[in-house]
C-alpha cells in the first residue's frame, strides 16, 4: 500500500515538476526579445534527469513544434544556431515525416545508406532489442517481424532466398551490376557442378551476425574480396578480383590448374607434354549469361598437355558421360583429377 503511494506520489512530482518547468520555460519565451535567448534548465541534457528535454519532446508536454521556434523548421539550428543533428548525442532526430514510409524520399531505408547502415545508433532510443523500449510507436519490430529484427541477415542485402544479391546495397537487381553480379549462379545447383555452393568464403567474410569484425569496414558498400583455399587450389595459385573491370583472374574453379608430369611415372601416359593446364579464363562477374561457362572454356576438351583424346568418358567415365554431360556434379570441379 504505501509502497503504491510512493509511486504515485513520485509520479505526480514529475509531472508537477515538468509542467512548472515547461510552463516556466516557455513563459519566458513569450516575452524574450531578439537580443536575449533563453538557455535551457539545468539538466536539460542529462538523460537521468526529470527535465531531460528527450523526455518533453517524448512525452508531448512540449511538443516538437515548440522547439521548431528556436532550432528551425527543420531543425538544422534556426535562430538558436543548435542543430538538433549535429550533435554527438544523436544525428537522427526529430525524424521527419515519411521516415517510416519506404516509398519516401525521407524514408529511414535512405537515410540508413547515408549512416553507412550503423542502426546500432538507433538503439539508444529504440531500446537494445530495438522493441521501443517500452513505447510501442518505437517498436522497429512491428514492421521488422523477423527473429533477429532488422539485424535480420536481409534487411539490407538479398532475399528470403538468402543474404546474397540480389538485392545489393544499392537496391540494384540486376546481374549488370557489380553489387549483384553472379551471386546466385554461385548459389544455386548449375549443370556443372554443387561443390562449395551457399559458402560465401569461397570468395569473401561470412558475417555470422552484423557487428562481425569486418562487416561493415569502411565507407564504401564493397566488400572486400579475399578468396578462400578452394579458388586458390589450397595456395597452388593466386587469384585475384579486380573491381573496376569487375574481373576475377587466376581462379581455380575456372581453369586456373597447372598439372606437372609425375616424374616416377604415375599417369604420365595421359600426358602429350611435360604439364597439364587448363585456360586461367578471367572471368567478367557482371556478365551473367553470356557463355562464359560454355563447354571447353575453363580447359579444351581434352585441355592443353593431354593426349588427344576423341571423348573423355573411357577415363573420367564418373564425371562426364560420351555426349559430354556433367553425370556426377559432385565430383567436377570439386578439387581432384577424377580417373575410372
Ligand atoms: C527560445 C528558443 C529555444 C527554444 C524554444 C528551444 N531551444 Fe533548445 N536551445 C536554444 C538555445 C539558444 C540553445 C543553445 C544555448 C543552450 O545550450 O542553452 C539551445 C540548446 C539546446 C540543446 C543543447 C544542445 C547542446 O549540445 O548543448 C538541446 C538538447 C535543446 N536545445 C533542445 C531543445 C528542445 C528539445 C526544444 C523543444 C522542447 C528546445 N530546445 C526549444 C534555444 C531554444
Ligand atoms: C533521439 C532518439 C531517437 C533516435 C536516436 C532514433 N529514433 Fe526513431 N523514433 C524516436 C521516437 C521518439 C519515435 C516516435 C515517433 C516520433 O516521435 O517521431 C521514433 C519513431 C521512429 C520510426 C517510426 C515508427 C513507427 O511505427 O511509425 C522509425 C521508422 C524510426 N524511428 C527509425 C529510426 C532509425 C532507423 C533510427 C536510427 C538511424 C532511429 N529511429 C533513431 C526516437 C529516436
Ligand atoms: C512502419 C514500418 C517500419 C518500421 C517501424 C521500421 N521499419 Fe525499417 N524498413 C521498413 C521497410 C518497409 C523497409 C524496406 C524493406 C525493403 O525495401 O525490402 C525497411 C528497411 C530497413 C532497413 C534496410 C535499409 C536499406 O538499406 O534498404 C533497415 C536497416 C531498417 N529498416 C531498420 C529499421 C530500424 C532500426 C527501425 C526501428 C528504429 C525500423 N527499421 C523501423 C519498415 C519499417
Ligand atoms: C544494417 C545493414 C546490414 C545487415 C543487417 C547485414 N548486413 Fe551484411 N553487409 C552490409 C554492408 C553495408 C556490407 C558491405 C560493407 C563493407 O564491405 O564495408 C555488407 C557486406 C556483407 C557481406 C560481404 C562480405 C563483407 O563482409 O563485406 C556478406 C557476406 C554479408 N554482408 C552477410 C551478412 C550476414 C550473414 C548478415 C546477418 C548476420 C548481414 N550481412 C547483415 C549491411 C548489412
Ligand atoms: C563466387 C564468389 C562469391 C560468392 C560465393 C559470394 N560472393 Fe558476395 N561478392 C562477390 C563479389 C565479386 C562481390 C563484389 C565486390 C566488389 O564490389 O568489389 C560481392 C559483394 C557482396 C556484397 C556487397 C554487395 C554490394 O552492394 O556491393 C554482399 C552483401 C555479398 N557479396 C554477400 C554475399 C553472401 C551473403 C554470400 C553467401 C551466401 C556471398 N556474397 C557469396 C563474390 C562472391
Ligand atoms: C567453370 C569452369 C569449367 C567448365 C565450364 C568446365 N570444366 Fe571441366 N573441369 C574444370 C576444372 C577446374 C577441372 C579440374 C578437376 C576438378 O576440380 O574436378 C575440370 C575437370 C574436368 C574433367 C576431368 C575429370 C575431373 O573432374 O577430374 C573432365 C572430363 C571435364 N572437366 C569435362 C568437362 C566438360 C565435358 C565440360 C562441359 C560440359 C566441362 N568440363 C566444363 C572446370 C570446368
Ligand atoms: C585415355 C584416358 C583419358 C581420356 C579418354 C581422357 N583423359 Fe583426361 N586425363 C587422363 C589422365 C591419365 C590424366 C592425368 C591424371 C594425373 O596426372 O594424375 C588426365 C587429366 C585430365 C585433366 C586434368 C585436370 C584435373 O585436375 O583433373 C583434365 C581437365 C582432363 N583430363 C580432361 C579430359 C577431358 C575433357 C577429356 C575428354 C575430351 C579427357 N580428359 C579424356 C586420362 C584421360
């Protein structure tokens, strides 16, 4: 009971104290003159205080459009020459109108690119679980009604399908694009193979959630690309992204083998020349669908060094049957010379 009293008690004392503020606060407005500015109380900037100006703004005491008098309509500064924005407190609020419509130019989905996707900062007022700390016209996750809320692996790159582009960063989804290029080629079963596919590590990070070391570095949306063992036929060679002519050189995957002649002997018979190699075909990433993974382009049938062969089914018969086909996708380009 008396516990209750003390609650209410101290609940009234805060509004009290809020109103006699506010009312003092914009009293004193009425009758400022161009020459001297009102400062705000004391405790106006501590978030543990009750006249924290958060809280006013927060609870429509004062409401917003009171503030828009001295920090401008837009609340770049005005007369009061403070900005709401760029202070080290928060550079998001107030929000304007549209904020939470994605169809609008002021929509948050824009201004996150421009926060170079740092929603952490959202949390301060949103809450740790960005569940609106208690005030449900904050809650990120009426809208956002994924498991990790918009932490979700595809709030920001990809689809349902997975994380991968499209869509990219840009919101491209095209394969013309460097951001989208042969994600999903890589991703999916093709006719030629499933080794490695849904691993993003053959070619960069893994982000296993978005504060990963190295997810978001830098101001650019480009990931860095570091190829894993499998493109580098575990270190034999060195391949290498160039993101101006979006090329991939020296991969593995798409020819980059060089096979030496066993000295003692070991298969030497296959051999028309002292190596195997297959093309080192370099690779245009944004150029989806315009035969570069045609039969005969990351090695000739048989590659170069080989002994001429008609067909390739009489030794390699688990891979490849007489009409050229891939029977077995599990075992071409999965790392290994597949003989009988
Ligand atoms: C009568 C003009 C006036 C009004 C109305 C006004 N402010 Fe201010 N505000 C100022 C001036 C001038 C300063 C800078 C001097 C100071 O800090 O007291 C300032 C400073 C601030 C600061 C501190 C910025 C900093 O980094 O030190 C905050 C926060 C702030 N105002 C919030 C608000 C909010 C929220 C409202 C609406 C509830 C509001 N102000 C209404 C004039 C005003
Ligand atoms: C300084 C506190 C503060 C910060 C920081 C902040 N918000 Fe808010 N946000 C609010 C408040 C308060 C509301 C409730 C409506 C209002 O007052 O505008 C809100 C409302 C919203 C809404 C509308 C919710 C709805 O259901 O309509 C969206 C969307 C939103 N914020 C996104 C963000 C994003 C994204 C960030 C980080 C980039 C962010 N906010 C940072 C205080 C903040
Ligand atoms: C009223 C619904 C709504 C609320 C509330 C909301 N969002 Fe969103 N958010 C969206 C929609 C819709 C998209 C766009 C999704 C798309 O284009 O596929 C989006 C996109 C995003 C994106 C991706 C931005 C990009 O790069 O395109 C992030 C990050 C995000 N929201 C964070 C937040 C955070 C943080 C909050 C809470 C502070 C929040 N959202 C609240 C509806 C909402
Ligand atoms: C708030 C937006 C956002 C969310 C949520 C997000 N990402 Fe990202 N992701 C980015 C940005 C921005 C980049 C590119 C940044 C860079 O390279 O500096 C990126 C890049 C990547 C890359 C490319 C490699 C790299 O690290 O650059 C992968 C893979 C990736 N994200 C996976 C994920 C996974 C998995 C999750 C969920 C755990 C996730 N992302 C959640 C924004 C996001
Ligand atoms: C075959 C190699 C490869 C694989 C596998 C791969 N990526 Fe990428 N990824 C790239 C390349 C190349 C880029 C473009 C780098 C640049 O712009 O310089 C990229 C860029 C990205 C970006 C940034 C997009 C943007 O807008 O710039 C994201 C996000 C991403 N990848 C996510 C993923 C995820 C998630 C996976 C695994 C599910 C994955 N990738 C698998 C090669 C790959
Ligand atoms: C994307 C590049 C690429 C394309 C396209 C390609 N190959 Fe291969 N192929 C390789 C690589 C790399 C190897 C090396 C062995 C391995 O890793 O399986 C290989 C090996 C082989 C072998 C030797 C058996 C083995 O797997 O060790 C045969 C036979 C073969 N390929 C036939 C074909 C035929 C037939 C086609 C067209 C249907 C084809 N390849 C298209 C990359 C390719
Ligand atoms: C008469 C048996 C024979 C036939 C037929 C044959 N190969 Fe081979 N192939 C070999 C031998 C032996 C090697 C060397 C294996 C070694 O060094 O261990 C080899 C190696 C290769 C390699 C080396 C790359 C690797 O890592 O697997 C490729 C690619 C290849 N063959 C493709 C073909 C293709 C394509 C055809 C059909 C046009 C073909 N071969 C027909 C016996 C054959």
């Amino acid at each position: 009971m008396s516990h209750q009293i003390i609650i209410i008690k101290s609940h009234i004392l805060k509004i009290a104290l809020l109103l006699i503020s506010t009312i003092l606060f914009f009293a004193c407005l009425d009758e400022r003159n161009s020459v001297e500015v009102p400062t705000h109380p004391d405790g106006w900037l501590d978030k543990s205080s009750d006249i924290f100006h958060g809280k006013f703004v927060e609870e429509s005491i004062a409401s917003s459009e009171n503030c828009k008098t001295c920090h401008g309509q837009d609340y770049t500064g005005g007369n009061s020459e403070v900005s709401c924005f760029n202070s080290s407190c928060h550079n998001s609020y107030p929000h304007p109108a549209g904020f939470a419509d994605s169809t609008s130019a002021e929509s948050h989905t824009s201004f996150i690119k421009e926060i170079k996707w740092d929603i952490t900062q959202c949390k301060s007022c949103h809450g740790i679980d960005y569940a609106g700390a208690g005030n449900q016209d904050k809650n990120c996750l009426t809208c956002h009604t994924q498991v990790d809320g918009p932490e979700a692996c595809n709030t920001c790159h990809g689809s349902v399908d997975n994380p991968a582009p499209p869509r990219d960063l840009s919101d491209n989804f095209s394969t013309e694009f460097v951001g989208v290029g042969a994600h999903q080629v890589h991703l999916s079963d093709t006719t030629l193979t499933t080794a490695y596919i849904k691993d993003c590590y053959l070619c960069h990070n893994e982000p296993s959630i978005l504060n990963y070391p190295g997810h978001i570095d830098d101001s650019s949306p480009n990931a860095d690309i570091n190829f894993g063992l499998f493109a580098s036929d575990s270190g034999n060679v060195n391949p290498t992204w160039n993101h101006e002519s979006a090329t991939c050189s020296n991969v593995y995957c798409h020819g980059a083998f060089t096979l030496l002649k066993d000295s003692a002997g070991v298969n030497a018979w296959g051999y028309a020349d002292s190596i195997i190699t297959g093309n080192y075909t370099q690779m245009v990433w944004n150029s989806v669908g315009t035969g570069q993974t045609e039969c005969g382009t990351c090695h000739d049938l048989p590659p170069k060094g080989h002994t001429a062969q008609v067909t390739c089914n009489g030794c390699h018969g688990r891979v490849v049957d007489a009409e050229f086909n891939i029977i077995d996708k599990t075992l071409h380009i999965n790392g290994r010379i597949d003989l009988f």
